[in-house]
C-alpha cells in the first residue's frame, strides 16, 4: 500500500462486493458423534420413531450445530452351514442403502461448553456407543465435511422460515402464483460451498444464478389440473426440497383431516411448513407412477414446464420423467438431461479462444469412407505427421 509505484482505482473498501464471508473458526470447536445400529430386520421404523431423527430435529430445533448421516454396518460373521455344508444366509440382512432402518450417525459440534443435551438427544442414543473430540486433538477431513453440512442445515432452517424453498443444492423464494408472469422475467437463486481459509477459518462462498421464474401453487392450478386429468395430461409441478418432478393431480386436502395433520406435523420436524393463500394445506401430486399426499408450500409451478416437455425420456424400461431446474436435473427414473436454457452463461474470450485454437490445432477426418490417393496410404488410421527434426524454410517477406 505504501510502495511507491502502487496505483488504486480510488475505491474504498465499503465500494467493494464480494461473494466469500467468513463464518466461524474452527479453533475451539469440539464435536460428539453418537452412533446407532442397524433396526431389526423387516422392521418399519417410523422417522419420528428413530432415536437418531427425532434427536436430531430436536437439536435443530435447538439451533444446535448438528448432521445426521447413514453409515454401513459392521461386517456380520459369516453364516452357518446346514447339515449338508452348505453356507446360511446371515441371521439379519442387509437394508436397502436408503432404508431407515440403515445405521445411522448424529454428529453435534458447539464451543465451550457441552450443551445440556437432556431432553434434546435420546436417552438410548445418549446410551449407545459414541466419540468425542476437539480442534485440540486434530479434526479429520471427514470432520470438517460434516461441519460444512452442519453449517449448511443451519442456514437452511433459517431461510426456510423466511420464506424461502430449497431445490435441490439452490435456494429461491417464489413469487405469489397470482403474480403476472410477464412483469416477471427472471429469478435469481443462491447456493452454498464452504471451504477453509488459512489454518482455521471458515468461509462460505455465495453463488448466484438466473432462472426461469417459479410460482406457488393458486386455485386455478387445481383446477386446471383437474380438468387435464380426464385428458390424460397433468400440470407439471417441482417438489421442495430435492426438486423431484411431479404431476398435479387437483386433489386436494384440508387441514382438518387427520392424516393431513399428521402429515404437516411429520414435516414440521424438519423442513418449516407455511400456509399458502387461499390453498389447502396438502394436494396430491404422482411422482414415479405414485400418489403422494404432498404440502401445498412445497410445490411450485415453473415457466419451464412448456419448453420441457421434449426432455421427457422413454426408454424401454417405461416414461422416464426429468425436470431440469437451475443446471441440476432431478430424475424419478432415467437418465440425468440439461435443459437448453437453464444456467446460461454468456461467452467470453476466455471460453471461446481456447474453443478455436483447440479447434485449429486439431487434425479432423471426414466422417465418409477415405478416398484412395496413390501418394498418401489408404489407412485411415495413418497420421501423416512431419519429421520434427526437419527446418521448415520461412518465405515470408521480411
């Protein structure tokens, strides 16, 4: 700053924007991983019902640092034999790798303190079979991955109470679906990535992308929906939070029915639930073939939804369904597409320059059937490369 040849643009600091912000530091930072088995087999565990789940909304309802993931069970002995030496299957098979009753890991992080987790933790978790550690003793990768994503379910519990949705890794707050769509153009989202700078700091990086404009569900979708069932259509719709495509059947369901209730009250552990104006509290959406019971807050309607509807894949194995949103495609089943307009970005000199020297430089073979020449060999794998040893005369004008 003091060098004699330094030259500023005359900006002060407060003139600047930045999308990094530094978060917290991992000095002091201690954490508690508490684990829990594999359920009985054929057992159906219900979420609330998990000892790891319902400490862990618990904890978040607690705005305690927290991340829940499932982990592979340890290694069974193997079978016994029958009489006649065969091998037995073991006494508990394994669970599908999304099954609830899968083994299952609460990691809890704080400073100071141990926060008193009587009352928030499950007495038989507290019991089970845990680790400890600190910044003190060294934090593996692992650690700080996880302390990222616990980071993340922070944030995400805040802006879903303000409003907000998540769709997959990005965050958007929708417009009013009685909004006119023309005075709406464009949308922006945001997401998160978080690194460490230096020894302990750790930072958050804020991206930020436009996309088409999404909408909350109004009473003209159901009725639009209902009126396209007969025709075997549907209106297309996005679901919150992984932004699994659906279809809107119009059915719909009030707040006072039991299975509704139970259902907003399942939700509200994890993911804050609103009302939408003038709209029941649940409506029925097909997502794969099935009939789901879905809150009217976590289905939106899109623009895309016209432009879309080429990238529907139909594989032998059936209709496969994919709503592309924001560069990421969610498939019920198929294969992952990229819509045409979504995440685009202009060109700029430093992606098409290196496009057409990459281009230039690049020997091409025509796509037909090589024609014979007498000086030049008629393989078509033959490169006819120049000795490099070889001075090539230069005869341009000096």
């Amino acid at each position: 700053m003091t060098h004699q040849s330094h030259q500023t643009n005359g900006a002060s600091l407060e003139d600047c924007h930045t999308n990094f912000f530094a978060l917290t530091d991992l000095c002091g930072i201690k954490w508690r991983k508490l684990v829990w088995g594999e359920a009985d087999g054929g057992a159906s565990v219900e979420p609330l019902e998990d000892p790891v789940l319902s400490s862990f909304s618990r904890c978040l309802a607690g705005d305690i640092l927290c991340v829940w993931r499932r982990v592979s069970a340890p290694a069974q002995p193997p079978g016994m034999f029958d009489p006649l030496g065969l091998p037995q299957p073991p006494a508990h098979p394994s669970h599908p790798p999304l099954s609830l009753s899968a083994a299952k890991e609460l990691w809890i992080f704080w400073y100071g303190e141990e926060p008193d987790l009587t009352g928030i933790v499950s007495q038989e978790l507290l019991a089970s079979e845990g680790e400890q550690g600190s910044w003190e003793s060294g934090l593996s990768y692992e650690c700080r991955s996880l302390l990222f994503k616990a980071l993340h379910n922070l944030i995400e519990r805040c802006l879903l109470s303000r409003d907000f949705v998540r769709l997959g890794k990005w965050f958007v707050q929708p417009y009013d679906g009685s909004e006119k769509m023309q005075e709406k153009s464009g949308h922006l989202s945001f997401s998160f990535a978080f690194f460490v700078h230096g020894e302990s700091t750790v930072c958050a990086s804020v991206d930020v992308r436009q996309h088409h404009p999404v909408r909350t569900l109004i009473r003209t979708h159901l009725q639009q929906a209902q009126a396209c069932l007969h025709s075997g259509s549907g209106v297309r719709v996005i679901l919150a939070p992984f932004g699994l495509a659906g279809t809107l059947t119009g059915q719909s369901f009030k707040a006072l029915d039991l299975q509704t209730q139970r259902l907003m009250e399942d939700w509200k552990h994890f993911y804050p639930t609103r009302d939408v104006a003038d709209m029941p509290s649940a409506v029925e959406v097909i997502v794969g073939g099935v009939k789901l019971r879905y809150p009217s807050c976590y289905v939106l309607v899109t623009d895309m939804d016209d432009t879309t509807s080429t990238l529907i894949n139909t594989q032998p194995g059936g209709i496969k369904s994919n709503l592309p949103y924001m560069g990421l495609t969610v498939s019920v089943v198929g294969q992952h597409q990229q819509h045409p307009e979504c995440m685009v970005h202009a060109s700029t000199p430093s992606t098409v320059l290196p496009e057409r020297v990459w281009q230039d430089s690049t020997i091409s073979l025509t796509s037909g059937p090589p024609s014979p020449q007498p000086d030049l060999p008629t393989n078509p794998a033959h490169w006819d490369f120049q000795d490099p040893s070889r001075k090539q005369l230069c005869s341009c004008p000096k």
